[in-house]
C-alpha cells in the first residue's frame, strides 16, 4: 500500500513539474530582459522596418513547427500514433519552455511527462521519446557546428583567438560525434536496456531525418535574427550563418538558459570590428523577444486553457455522475 501511494506522489510530482518549470521559465525570461531598459527595448523594436519583424516572426513559427516534428520523430521511433494537434502541442509548449528554462531533458520532459501521460502513454514510452528528441537535437548540432566552423572566414574571429580555438575544437568533437552516431545507427543493432527501458539505435533513415528536422529549426532560428540585424549590420547570409550556428551551439552546450551572455559574449568577438554594439544588442533583444517571449506566452496561454478546459470536464462529469447518483 505504502508503495502505492508513493508512486503516485511521484507521478503527480512530475506531472506538476511540468507548470513549475513553465514558471521558471517566464522568470528566467524576466531576468533576460530586466537587464535592458524599456525605453532601449522599445527603440531596437521600432527602428526595425515592420517587413523585417514580420518575417522574423514567420521563421519563428516555422521554426517551432519544426521543433513540435521532434515529437513526430520520437513517435514514429517508439511506433506510437498520436492526433497531429496532440504532439505539435506538446512539441510547442515543451520546447517553448525548455528553450527559456534551460536543461531541456528535464524541463521539456516534465511538460511531456504531464501531457502524454494522459493520453495513456507508459513512463516508459515518455523516457524514449524524450531521450530520442535529445539525440535529435545533439545530432543536429553535430552537423551545424560543423556546418558553421565551415562557412565561418577565419578573418571574421579577428583578434578573438580563444573563440576561433574554442570553435575548432566544438567543429572537431562535432563531426567525432556525428560519425560515431551514424557509425552505431549502421552496425550497432542489439537492444539497450537502462531499468527495463529498451532502447534501440533508430535506422539510417530516420538518423538522417534528426539531422534534417534539427537542421530546419536552427536554420529558421537565424532567419530570426538574421531579418533584426540586416537593417543595421551587412553581413552575407552564408557568413551571419556560420557565426549564428557556432553562437548558437556553444550557447546550447553551456546550458545557461537561452545561452544568455555566451550566445551574445561570441557574436560580439566574431561579427566584423565596425559593427555597432548598440544596434546588435537591439536586434539581439528584437530576437529574445520574437523567438523566446512570444512563443512562451502564447504556450502558457494554450497550456492553461487546455488544463482549464480539463478542469471543466472533470467538473461536469462529477457533477454528472453525482446526479445519477442521487
């Protein structure tokens, strides 16, 4: 009976988890932000032409389609079906959240956690799912850091020789992993088993669509920011690419929630000497907001609605059934 009840303290606690991180996320957002002055925030958003803050805001979304596709991917890889708007819900909020909170295997985890659990999948099935969607993303940032260190003109470090280095070596244990990930897909085929959790190497194929999928939502995230800086920095898109994907990758790496500081810190020592701080900070904020407020927003208005509308549910099916009683 005891063993009972403590599973499901823990379960309800886990589930819970989930609006608490969606909590430390708005407040991490909080102190993103409080390090600007309002009156900065809204000039960098005013001196961007509305064009540009309109196809920031599309590649936001595509962006975070291609993120909700992960959990698409994790289905297919645990051979589960799902009603589309159930897994783009999950994928949005859970990655709204963990990309703002940090730590995504455990702040995205538990917001799945609460939600596939309904929908009468195992804790087993979550765990793989959650695991596959991290191995989706390392996979990704494999190739685009790789991808970046390539597109990157050594002359664009200037001075910054700790970057360049730093760069190299995240390019060099990137493709290491990228061919030791594949390498296992092809030749690796027995089961792992980690607490009675099976886990097995995807196929080629679907390894191939990780990298594809993972790809698309980086790529969309340049495109972010990419339309708040062209106003003020010209910069070839093949070269912000580079820098945007190696900022973007060692951010990640750091775990420091949106790669706040390091993700700055480095496109401030890689973009060309002349640029203008004042505007890159302007256009970084313009990105912060369009790529990590916004979507956490509209997130927690769908996460409460959705749990709202539960909650009506469970009270007109007890009033109901209280009815029938009497």
């Amino acid at each position: 009976m005891k063993n009972v009840k403590l599973k499901r303290f823990i379960k309800k606690s886990i589930s819970w988890a989930g609006l608490f991180f969606f909590v430390i996320a708005a407040v991490m957002l909080y102190k993103q932000l409080s390090g600007y002055k309002l009156a900065d925030i809204q000039k960098a958003l005013t001196e961007i032409p509305s064009v540009n803050i309109w196809g920031a805001c599309i590649a936001s979304f595509l962006g975070y389609v291609a993120l909700s596709s992960y959990d698409y991917l994790a289905l297919r890889y645990i051979g589960r079906k799902l009603e589309a708007w159930k897994w783009i819900f999950v994928g949005f909020v859970g990655f709204s959240i963990s990309n703002n909170a940090g730590h995504a295997v455990v702040s995205g985890g538990t917001v799945r956690y609460r939600l596939y659990t309904r929908w009468r999948f195992k804790a087993g099935e979550i765990v793989r799912m959650v695991t596959f969607s991290g191995f989706t993303y390392l996979v990704a940032c494999f190739f685009l850091s790789d991808l970046g260190w390539l597109l990157t003109p050594s002359h664009a470090f200037q001075d910054a020789a700790a970057s360049q280095w730093t760069t190299s070596l995240v390019a060099l244990i990137s493709f290491i992993g990228l061919i030791g990930y594949f390498g296992l897909c092809l030749f690796y085929k027995k089961t792992i088993r980690i607490k009675d959790i099976p886990f097995k190497m995807p196929t080629v194929k679907m390894a191939l669509a990780q990298v594809v999928i993972g790809s698309i939502d980086i790529l969309m995230a340049s495109f972010v920011l990419y339309f708040c800086l062209i106003p003020f920095v010209h910069i070839p898109f093949d070269v912000f690419m580079g820098v945007f994907i190696i900022a973007q990758v060692l951010g990640v790496f750091s775990q420091v929630p949106g790669g706040l500081g390091v993700f700055e810190g480095l496109f401030l020592a890689i973009l060309p000497s002349d640029t203008n701080a004042a505007y890159l900070f302007g256009a970084l904020i313009a990105y912060r907001i369009i790529y990590y407020v916004l979507p956490l927003i509209f997130s927690g208005i769908a996460l409460f609605a959705y749990e709202g509308m539960l909650g009506c549910r469970r009270r007109k099916l007890h009033a109901t059934l209280g009815t029938m009683g009497k």
